[in-house]
C-alpha cells in the first residue's frame, strides 16, 4: 500500500519545453491527457521525447499536438508510428471553448510546456500563451541575472 501512495504523489516529468517560457508569456496553464499508440507510451516512458518545436492547434472543436517528436521505440518493429505524427489531446469541453476563444481573440497561442506521468498516466501541460516582444525577453533576462547575482551574493555573506 505505501508503495502506491508513493507513486502517486510522484510525477516523474518525461519531457519540457524550456523553450517555451522564453519565447512567451505563459497566462494560463492546462493539464490534458494525450491519446497514444502504446510503442509512443513505451519511448515516452524512457524520456525519448522533444517538445521543442511543437504546438497545440483547435481543429473542429478538438484539441490537437502538432510536431512533437516521439522517438521511434527500439523494440517496436512495424508498429512504430510516425515519430511527428499529430497526436489528439483530451481536455474537457469546458476549456476546449475557454481556449477556443482565448485563441480566436488573436494573439494567443497554445504552447506544450511539460510532458509527465499522473496516476500512471502520460499528461502532457499546455500553457495559453502571448508571444513575447524582443524587448520583454531581454528584461527578462536581466530580472534572471539580478536574481542569480543577489542569491550569489547572499551566499557569500553567510560564510
């Protein structure tokens, strides 16, 4: 029984996209489940997947993960799909029409942001996100490089 309650407090994460809090503004985030054939369950089990160029699109009402990249699975054979091939998300209608607006508005878009295992399950977070301007991610670097410089210099202090 421990054993269990262990592994679900657990969520081992299989993939980011470190990527994606760079290059946008990440407003609000969203857990789906991610409908897979199961040599894609087994590659993403042995964290053999990219996250980098990928993206959610909203296609007749459903959700869809277009370029992510699931490494083909060594013992697979013949039933390896395609490694880039679109794969559907499952989310609730409820915040299908929630994103569905959000994205018709303009200027929004649906970035992946971690793939992870819930419960035993594979879920993958989609964050609603604005991209950001050149100016806003050098500022955003220079807020990184004050932080690192003040924890740095906190840690000198103390010794």
């Amino acid at each position: 029984m421990a054993r269990k309650a262990r592994d679900r407090a657990e969520s081992p994460i299989l993939a980011t996209n470190r990527a994606a809090s760079h290059e946008y503004l990440l407003l609000e985030r969203f857990e789906a489940g991610i409908a897979l054939t199961g040599t894609e369950v087994k590659s993403a089990r042995a964290g053999r997947v990219s996250l980098k160029e990928s993206y959610a699109k909203i296609e007749r009402g459903e959700v869809f993960l277009h370029d992510a990249h699931f490494s083909p699975y060594a013992q697979g054979g013949r039933d390896n799909p395609d490694p880039v091939r679109t794969r559907k998300l499952l989310l609730h209608a409820k915040e299908i029409r929630k994103l569905s607006r959000a994205t018709e508005a303009g200027g929004m878009t649906l970035v992946p942001t971690k793939l992870y295992l819930k419960n035993g399950r594979i879920k993958l977070e989609i964050a609603l996100a604005r991209g950001k301007r050149e100016y806003d991610k050098r500022e955003a670097s220079r807020m990184e490089d004050a932080k690192r410089e003040m924890a740095r210099l906190r840690g000198h202090v103390r010794e």
